[in-house]
C-alpha cells in the first residue's frame, strides 16, 4: 500500500453563490476535510475577469490562525508580483506566527493580461525564468544570511535583514514544467517541487528531466519532495463522474482514483493537493479514497 498524505487547494472563485460567501465556502471545506489532509493551499492570480478573486498570501495567513492544525502554503506565488525580499520577510514572519507552518511556492509566472491589469510588466519566458531563479537565490539568503546581500540582473539586496529569520526552515517549493531551464532552477534551489493537471506519464517524464539536472549539479534528487497538484471527480455512479478534454482531471470510481494516485506515488510522488468541485465529493473521497492511504 502507498503512503500519501493530502492538501486541500481552496476555492479561488465563487461557484454558483454570492461572492461574499467565498470565504464561509471555503472555511466549509476546510471544517470538512477528513484524516490524511494536512495542508491548506491557495493560488496566486489576481484577477479572473470580473470574478471574485482571494489573494493568495493574506487568505493563508488568514486560515493559518483559523485551524492551527494544517500547514499553509501557495501553488504558487508568481515571482513577479512581490519583490522577493519582501516575499522572503512575509513568509518568514508566517512562519513564526503559525509556530512553523508555512511553504512557500514560488514560479515563473504566465498570465499575461493579468500582469498587464495590475501593472506589471510582461517579460518573455526566458526573462520570467531568470527572474525566478534570482529570486529564489535571494530568498534562500534571506532565510540564511544576516544581513543578505545578492546582485543580479533583475533583483539586488544589499545588506538586507530578515529578522526574526526562520528556526524552522522553511520548504521552498518550485513549480514548473519548462525543461531546459525552469526544471534547471527546480534542482538547484527547490526542496519541494510540483507539476500539475498532468497524465502520470507526463509527470514520469518532468521527474525524468528533473533527475537529469540534479546530477548535472551533483544533487540527490531524493532531497527534493515531489508533489501533484490536481482536480478529482470520484463517485460510485458514473453520470457524476467530471471529465474535460481541456486538462487531466484524476477521474472516475473510487478503485481507479486509488489506482491513479498509487502511480504517482510510485513515481515518488508523497504529497497530495487536490481540488474538488463540491464538498460532497470531498467527503466521499474522505471516506473512500483518503484512508486507503494513510492507514
């Protein structure tokens, strides 16, 4: 039997109820979760047209003090929305503030009228990955060194403190699925590492690649946690069953849900952060999935 334990993405848009409702929503969900969750995750997107949207890092630091039981984290922090000194500094004082429950996840970004609506300039995905890596290195400074200083072509700090820094360290996690380069930044700063709403296939071949650079660099790529971020529709009638040609959804009866998650794990895959439609499939995939894992 694998060993899995599981984290819940949170609602980033009203679905079908009033936009003030979102928070209730998803402190629902979370009153909901079943044993084997032990993380609470929100993405980092500001704007979905006209929709309301959460932001990423006050709705964590929000449901942290809510349920002292989960750890926190973000899947992921766009690298370009916050310098990343300050971003080093937040994330340190969450993680003092929750006694050491805080991941951060970083990546390169994409959403490119979204940059655009808040005023951010859009570079090109080589630029958007050199920026993630520079603001990894300064992040990993920030957290070490007292005082960091790190100068590169699109960020520099100069004797910069993040005090009180970190006693517990804090997972830095990189999501990515570029191969020559992002993947590159993965081996060299993650500790934790994510691709998602993929085939197990395609998730083989991004470890494949990863493994690659880390014995480019000389590092046991067993020091990074892998991680799957993914939608489940599971039911025991099939005309509830979601499937979408759009993107991989983790679909069908509880045996072959059990069955596609044993896959990843065998990839090496041990933490799970999942979306759900609805809080009924939740609980059923409390009842009938979760536990299949964490006995």
């Amino acid at each position: 039997m694998s060993q899995a334990d599981f984290g819940l993405m949170l609602q980033p848009q009203p679905l079908n109820f009033p936009a003030h409702d979102l928070f209730d929503y998803n402190r629902r969900l979370i009153q909901a979760l079943p044993p084997g969750f032990t993380t609470l995750w929100a993405e980092d997107h500001l704007q979905w047209g006209e929709e309301a949207t959460i932001e990423c890092f006050t709705t964590l630091a929000y449901f942290a003090a809510e349920f002292p039981r989960y750890h926190v984290g973000s899947l992921v922090l766009c690298q370009a929305y916050r310098n990343p000194a300050l971003l080093a500094k937040m994330a340190a004082n969450l993680q003092a503030m929750s006694g050491g429950r805080c991941i951060l996840g970083i990546g390169a970004g994409w959403k490119e009228e979204e940059y655009r609506a808040y005023g951010y300039t859009f570079p090109n995905p080589r630029e958007r990955v050199e920026q993630l890596e520079e603001a990894a290195a300064i992040i990993k400074a920030m957290w070490t060194s007292s005082p960091a200083t790190s100068v590169g072509k699109h960020f520099r700090v100069e004797n910069a403190y993040c005090e009180p820094r970190p006693d517990l360290p804090i997972p830095l996690l990189i999501g990515a699925g570029g191969e020559q380069r992002a993947l590159r930044v993965v081996a060299r700063y993650a500790d934790w590492y994510n691709f998602n709403s993929c085939t197990v296939e395609q998730y083989a071949h991004k470890v494949a690649v990863l493994k690659e650079h880390c014995r480019a660099i000389g590092r046991d790529p067993a020091t990074i946690k892998l991680t799957y971020l993914g939608t489940v529709s599971v039911s025991d009638d099939p005309a509830r069953v979601y499937r979408t040609p759009d993107k991989h959804i983790v679909a069908g009866s509880a045996a072959e849900v059990i069955r596609e998650l044993e896959q990843f794990c065998a990839l090496g895959v041990s933490h799970f952060i999942l979306r759900f439609r609805d809080r009924e499939t939740l609980e059923y995939f409390g009842e009938k999935v979760a536990q299949h894992f964490t006995k």
